[in-house]
DNA sequence: CCTCCACTGGAAACCTAGGCTC
DNA sequence: GAGCCTAGGTTTCCAGTGGAGG
C-alpha cells in the first residue's frame, strides 16, 4: 500500500508540473478574447450599450446548443461592460436556473447578486415567492439600480415553472424608472419560445443572436490558444489537441467538452509522470469523464433510489416492477427504513431511467397485464461497489 | 373480436421542514 | 406562540390501457 503512495509522489517529484495555469481550462474561465464569436459578442455589446449612456437597453435571447460559447460570450460582454459604466448604479447578476433548481432560488440567488442589504436577506426558504419578488424590486427602486440580468438555461425556468415570473420582470420597469431590470435570457432550446406567452415573447425577444455549433476546426484553435496559456510550451501536441477536439466535435461541437477532455488529459499525464499529453491520456480521459459523471450521480442519489438500484442490480436478466419492488421492500427491511409505495417507485424508476442510470420502457404482456421493462444500464458491480459506500446500506455488505 | 391482467400515470391531498408576521 | 406561507417529497385513489390468450 505505502509502496504504491510513495511511488506516486516520487514520480509527482520527478516530473515536472505540466499546468503552468490550469484555470486557462476550467469552466468559469473567461478569456481575453473569443475566437469565433467575435460577430456575437459584438451583437451582444451593441445591444447592451444603451446601458452606458443610462437609458434601458432591449431584452436580448442568446440561442445556441451546449459549448456553443453562449454563457462565456455574456460573462465576457458584462464584464467589459462593468468595466466601461461610469454609472454607480450598475449592477449586474448571472445565475443558472437549472442549477439553481426551482423559481424561488433562482430569485434568491438573483437576489444575493444584487447585494440587498441584511435584514432584507432572502431566506433559503420561508418567503412566498411575490414577497421575494417584492423585496427586490424595492431594492432597485431605493437604489435606482441600472439591472443587466443574465438568466442562463431560461427554457428550464419556463419549461418547469411556466413564464409567470419573466412576465413580471418584463412589466417591472415602468414602476422602477430610473432604475431598471433589462434580461438576457440563454437557451439550449431553439424551440422554447412556442410555449412562451406572446406578451412575454415580444418583450423579452426584442433582440436575438444564434450561437451556432464549432467545427472541429474551430474547436482545434480554441484548444490551442487554451492550451498555450495553460500547459507548458510542449505539453500538448497539435497531434494531442486534433484528437480532444475530433471527440468533442463528433458530439456537436460543444467547446465546454472539449476543454474539459484537454483539461482531465493533462492531469492523466502529470499522474503518470509523463512529459506531455499522448492518445492513451486522452482516451482513458474520456473513459474517466464518463465514469465520474455516472459516478457522481449514483452517490448523490437519495437512499431510496440507492435501495432501488440496488435491488436492479440483482436482477442480471432484467426484471419488472412487482417483481423489483417486493426485492426493495426487502432491501428496506434489513436496512431498516421505510418502504415507499409501488406507485412511489414507479415514479422513481422513471427518474432513474431518465438519468440515463437504468432503461424503464413500459411493456405490455398481453393477459399479463402492463409493466415497466428495467435494465441496468452501467455494470453492477460498480454500482453495487458506489451504492455500498453509504453507510445505512453498508449493513448489506 | 373481447377480456382482463398488472400495472401506469394523472390528480389531489398530505406531511415535513423551514420561515414569515403579529 | 399561533397561524399563516412555501417547496418538495410522498401517499391515496383511481381511471386508463396494450396486447396475449381465449
């Protein structure tokens, strides 16, 4: 066991660090310049620029698949921008609505950015939604707060909690004067807008700019100038950087891969003592980002989905749900907590499926009745292996 | 063509944990 | 402290259903 430590470290000792800066490759970077989006982040600033003489610019929707650049061209645009504002009401916020999960945190969130004084704090929860809703248009009405406000991932927002909120913020702006809230809204959706009410629509539409996907050309200079700043001279091969932009590219040119995949390679190399980055880092990097991202998703599962998949992974063969649920009912017994009931489980199962951690299609057996069809989908010894890291299921040993 | 199984999946009610105001 | 609010997970109830076997 030692052995296998201090060989790690004598070969961390013996070879030299690859990174001179590694925050050139993480996703919060946000370079000095944008290859290839030059023409957006011009459209975006156009929009913006009103902001700098004082007077509200229009709504702007950024559209594009995922990597296509949409998010770093707003933080680069917003970041210029607060540069350049003489105003001292400026204030800009950014906030992901699918990270952040529901309404009311994407307001609270919205809300923290925009710095409301202590006793005004939005609670984590507590607050109906219009009195969280209230107590920030209060604050930019006191302050005269100029608001440039980035909505990320908006067709979340609307999909899960409808456009109620956006319609609000669209009609805020008579009552705030001087003060105002222009939104830039980001989608993956190019459809989103179907659902939108035509209101909301027109408003928060006045202006929109399309990210279109990155060639693998295009992903390779990105790389490249990424790489520069981030590895020593030498470290990554144009031969290295055409691979991690070729696999990135086959899944519809999405840079954030892409960098991710330069990133983890890097890391693999400095690990294993070498001097720069070959295929067999890159390949096994890419195993890696897919295994910690099924990973990551198994240990942040609740309990009863771990008993739930647990009980899966018994059934080599595939199982269906009155079968599946008696073998979780009993996992509940010997571990001691409460089973839920069949229809929970059912529910369950379809979350699971939709995570990509098991397939659940619904199959009929004739005179049999109707059930959900259910396949793990990862290997379940790994599973089991994750799974049993918890400790109240570590009693199943 | 009809039946009827073993569920599915929608709807609504309920529960808990948190926080508000008075 | 009482009585109100919310989010989010769960239970209860139940109408609905694809298709093999009759």
């Amino acid at each position: 066991m030692s052995k296998g430590v201090d060989e790690i470290f004598r070969r961390a000792k013996e070879g030299q660090p690859l990174f001179v800066e590694r925050n050139a490759l993480s996703p919060e970077y946000v370079p000095d310049r944008l290859p290839f989006r030059d023409e957006q982040a011009g459209a975006v600033a156009e929009v913006l620029a009103p902001v700098l003489h004082d007077s509200k610019p229009s709504n702007l929707l950024l559209y594009g698949k995922t990597g296509t650049g949409k998010t770093a061209v707003a933080r680069y645009v917003i970041s210029r921008l607060r540069k350049e504002a003489e105003i001292k009401q400026l204030a800009t916020a950014y906030v992901n609505t699918r990270l952040a999960n529901t309404e009311y945190r994407t307001l609270a969130l919205f809300a923290d950015a925009l710095g409301l004084p202590q006793e005004k704090r939005i609670p984590f929860t507590g607050l109906a939604i219009g009195e969280v809703m209230d107590r920030i248009f209060e604050h930019i009405r006191l302050t005269e707060a100029r608001v440039v406000l980035v909505l990320d991932e908006i067709d979340y927002l609307v999909k899960t909690f409808g456009d109620e909120t956006l319609y609000k913020f669209t009609r805020s702006n008579e009552r705030l004067s001087p003060g105002f809230v222009a939104l830039v809204g980001i989608s993956n959706d190019l459809k989103f807008k179907e659902g939108l009410d035509p209101r909301v629509l027109s408003s928060l539409s006045e202006e929109e700019i399309v990210f279109p996907p990155y060639t693998v050309d295009e992903l390779r200079e990105i790389l490249t100038a990424r790489a520069k700043t981030a590895f020593r001279p030498g470290v990554a091969s144009p031969a290295a950087i055409n691979l991690c932009a070729a696999i990135a590219g086959s899944e519809h040119g999405d840079a954030r891969r892409a960098i991710d995949l330069l990133r983890i390679a890097g890391e693999v190399a400095e690990r294993e003592g070498l001097r720069e980055i070959d295929d067999t880092c890159i390949r096994r990097a890419s195993d890696k980002m897919e295994h910690d991202r099924v990973e990551e998703a198994l240990r942040s599962l609740p309990i009863q989905n771990k008993a739930i998949l647990l009980a899966v992974s018994k059934f080599k063969s595939g199982t269906n749900t009155g079968e599946l649920y008696l073998a979780y009912a009993n996992i509940c017994r010997r571990i001691g907590i409460e089973a839920l009931t069949q229809r929970r489980v059912s529910g369950i199962l379809a979350e699971l499926d939709l995570l990509g951690l098991i397939e659940a299609s619904v199959v009929s057996k004739g005179r049999r009745g109707r059930t959900k069809k259910i396949q793990l989908l990862i290997g379940s010894e790994a599973l089991q292996k994750t799974l049993l890291e918890d400790a109240a299921l570590a009693s199943l040993e």
